[in-house]
C-alpha cells in the first residue's frame, strides 16, 4: 500500500511541476540546441562547412531566432551526424523540431527501461511508471529533451552498451556521454568493443567530411572548449575554482587534480563491483568530476546510478544514494537562471524522490527523511539563487566587438560568452554548481559504500527490488 501512494504521490507531483507551475518561457525558437543541429543540416545539404560562423547564415533564417542580433550558436556534433541532420533539414523547422522531438521521447523511454533492467526491476505498469516518474523528475533528462539534445540518444545507446556491446557506437555521438561505457575495460569483450566502436565512428567521420578536413573539426572541437572552458555555463570543477576566484592556471590545476582522484578512485571501485550494472553506475557518477567539458544536461549521465544505487542500497548506502540522485537531478544553476522556477523544481525533484522509494519493496514512510531534507534543501538553495541571479544568453547578451564578422565561430561564441556577463566571477554560481558535482561525489560513494558491504556481508545479495 506505502508504494502505491508514494507512487501516487510522486505522479501527482510531476503532474503538477509540468502542467501548472512551468516558468516563463525564454524567447527563442523550440529546443534551442536543436537549432544548430538543423542549421547544420542546412550547410551540409550545399557542400558547406557546418563548423565556422557561416552557421549563422542558416540559423538566422530559422523561425524564432532574433535575426537583427548576431547569436551564432555554433555546431560542434561529429561529422557523422551531418548526413542525418542535411536529411533532417529538408523539412519544415517546425515539423523538424516535432520528429526530432518524438526521437528524444523514445530515447528517454529507451534509458528509463535500461536503467530499471540494470537495477533488476521486473517490468510492469507499476516500475514503468514509477521509472518514467522518475526521469521526468530528473532535471538534466528533462533539460535535454526541452533543448533537442543530441545527448538523450547517446545516453540511450550507452546504457543499452550494459547487454548490447555493439550499441557503443552509436553513443559516440556525444562523446562526453559516450565515455561512460569505459566500465567495459573491466572484460577484454568489452575493451575491444569499446575500441572497436569509436575506430568505426571515427572512420566514419573522416568518410564524411574527408581525411583532409577531420583535423579541422578537431582544431574547431578544440577551440570550442577552450573558448567555453571557464564559462558559468560549465558544470566541471575548473569552471567553478574559476568561479569562485581562482586564477586560470589554479583552476586549470584543480581540474587536473579532481579528474585523477575521479580516476583513481573508479580503478579503486571496478574491482570491486561483482556486475555490469554496478560497473556502468559507478562510471557514470564520476564520469563528471574527470570532465573538462560539461554542461548541466549532460548531467543525465547519473540517471542510471539514480535508480541502481537506490535500489540496491542497504542502510548505510541509502542515505548517501539518495542524497546524492536528488542533487544530480536538480538544475542548480536553473535555479538563478529562473527565479520563478523554483516551486516547478520542488515538484518535479520530490516526484523523483518518492518514485525512487516506490520501486523498492521494502518501501517505509521512513525513508522519506532524506527526500524531504533534500527538498528543504533546494528551497532553501533556491531562496539564495534569486538574490543572484545568472544572466542567460543571448537574452542579456550586450554588444559584441565591432570586429566579430570577422571572427571564427569558437571566438564569437567566447565574445557572446563574455558579453553576456557569463565569465563573471561569481562565487554564488560557483556554489551552485558544485552541488550538482557533489551530487556525484555521493553517488560514487554509495557505490562504494554498498560494495564494501555486500564483500563484508555473510549475505552478499542486495537489498530486493
């Protein structure tokens, strides 16, 4: 009966957060993102280079876009997907957005099933919906799909890597996601078939764009993150040391550091973990410390732990579990961005809390302590983000240089960066967004946590789900 009404509850809640207390909505055309996929496309289907500022050319023509302000938004995707999105682009933006838009939804639908199949969930209406609860809860999953991110399908062809090696491949279409599949290394099967995915997707981006022009898409990919790297727009541990002060080599240092104490404690972690799905969480949860290129959506990345680590979790991994799923699923930063967002983010990520307890069978009213010590959190953190609010681009974008025709496309977006006031050195933001990272470091510690006790324990087998 407990699970029932806390699944009641968690569905009421999401219910609530999407249809009745959605923030206003940010001038601009549908799934932003999806914008520079589809202008891409455009270029592509004339022979021209996707990847320079001439993007502009065909983004300033798509309905929405405030063509009288220059804001390239450059495309930087691999060049294997330019076939897709030249074949995409021969539709209507609107009807565009409407497939691209029903793609995202099966993909969201794909890692809700692989996540709940990696936890050892028994598929019935009853986890369906508590797991499809749960992902509309979590604030990256949910900021994916509304920007048109090419991340949810990625993710969705990593989890499916846990049963289906092959599927590596296509998660190569974001790389920072497709990173998380480096728990393969664990079997020699999955070592060749982690390798073997990113030499056929490569070969394939060469095919495309020709041997020649593969190192300039490398020169742009690199000028992109550099031209982002300290931005607030940055959920990785250099944006924020810069955030709060440090100077650029400091934090340059710092990320540096973070990224091998995340590497060395995942060597420490995947000998200890028995399963492909323990494997693929732990991965998951640090795979954003190690980052020097993240943003919040790709945050979606923790979903998987969310669900196994809660469920798997005994009463010491718990609270630590589920800490730390409700601070990976809360758009921190949004909270400044959208200060009337606030109650939405209360809603959606206390469904999210209830549903993680509903799908497990020893479901107590007790453990609802730590969802509702995370919510008097993010009210409290949301209270604090309103007294300093982050500017959001293009919107509180001021002029750029006079000479920014004349720039390349990774140097404009810096100049857009900067003229939004996005380089500020703002510690409140920095705060903010480390709590998105603490997050992860929870949930790489429930692993942990739980691996140590199920060594330890004269009963190895987790807690039922």
């Amino acid at each position: 009966m407990i699970r029932r009404l806390l699944l009641a509850l968690g569905v009421a809640a999401v219910l609530a957060g999407v249809l009745f207390t959605r923030p206003h909505a940010t001038p601009g055309p549908a799934m932003r993102d999806f914008e520079a996929y589809y202008a891409a496309g455009t270029l592509w289907q004339h022979r021209e280079w996707p990847y320079g500022a001439r993007i502009w050319t065909a983004e300033c023509k798509v309905a929405g876009v405030d063509a009288s302000r220059y804001e390239v938004l450059p495309f930087v995707g691999p060049p294997a997907l330019l076939p897709a999105f030249a074949a995409l682009a021969y539709l209507p933006f609107d009807r565009a957005v409407l497939l691209w838009r029903a793609l995202l939804i099966c993909a969201m639908a794909a890692i809700v099933i692989a996540a709940l199949r990696l936890a050892g969930v028994p598929f019935s209406p009853f986890t369906l919906l508590a797991g499809a609860t749960a992902a509309i809860g979590f604030g990256p999953v949910t900021s994916a799909l509304a920007l048109g991110q090419i991340a949810l399908p990625a993710f969705a062809f990593a989890a499916i890597a846990a049963w289906l090696p092959s599927s590596t491949l296509l998660a190569w279409m974001q790389p920072n996601v497709a990173l998380a599949n480096l728990w393969q290394f664990a079997t020699r099967k999955g070592a060749l078939a982690f390798a073997g995915g990113l030499a056929v997707f490569g070969a394939a981006c060469a095919a495309v764009v020709g041997p020649a022009q593969i190192s300039e898409y490398f020169r742009a990919l690199q000028a992109h993150g550099a031209a982002e790297k300290y931005s607030a727009i940055q959920i990785t541990p250099a944006a924020i040391a810069y955030g709060f002060g440090a100077p650029e080599s400091l934090a340059a240092a710092i990320a540096v550091a973070a990224a091998l104490a995340a590497i060395a404690a995942w060597f420490a972690l995947l000998p200890r973990l028995a399963d492909t799905a323990a494997r693929f969480a732990a991965t998951c949860a640090l795979l954003p410390l190690a980052m020097p290129f993240f943003h919040e959506h790709d945050l979606l990345v923790l979903f998987v732990p969310a669900i196994v680590l809660t469920l798997r979790a005994d009463a010491r991994a718990w609270p630590l579990a589920v800490a730390g799923a409700m601070l990976g699923a809360t758009d921190w930063l949004g909270l400044a961005q959208r200060p009337d967002g606030l109650l939405q983010t209360l809603l959606l990520v206390g469904g999210l809390g209830a549903a993680l307890i509903a799908l497990r069978r020893d479901a107590h009213a007790r453990m609802l302590a730590i969802p509702a010590g995370a919510l008097f959190a993010i009210a409290v953190a949301g209270l604090f983000a309103q007294a300093h609010p982050v500017p959001v681009w293009p919107d509180a974008m001021s002029s750029l240089p006079a000479n920014v025709g004349s720039m390349d496309a990774a140097a404009v977006w810096h100049a857009e960066q900067a003229a939004t006031g996005l380089f500020a050195r703002n510690g409140a933001w920095a705060f903010l967004r480390l709590l998105s990272l603490s997050g992860c470091a929870l949930l790489a510690s429930a692993a942990w946590v739980n691996s140590k006790s199920i060594v330890d324990s004269r009963n190895p087998s987790p807690v039922p789900v």
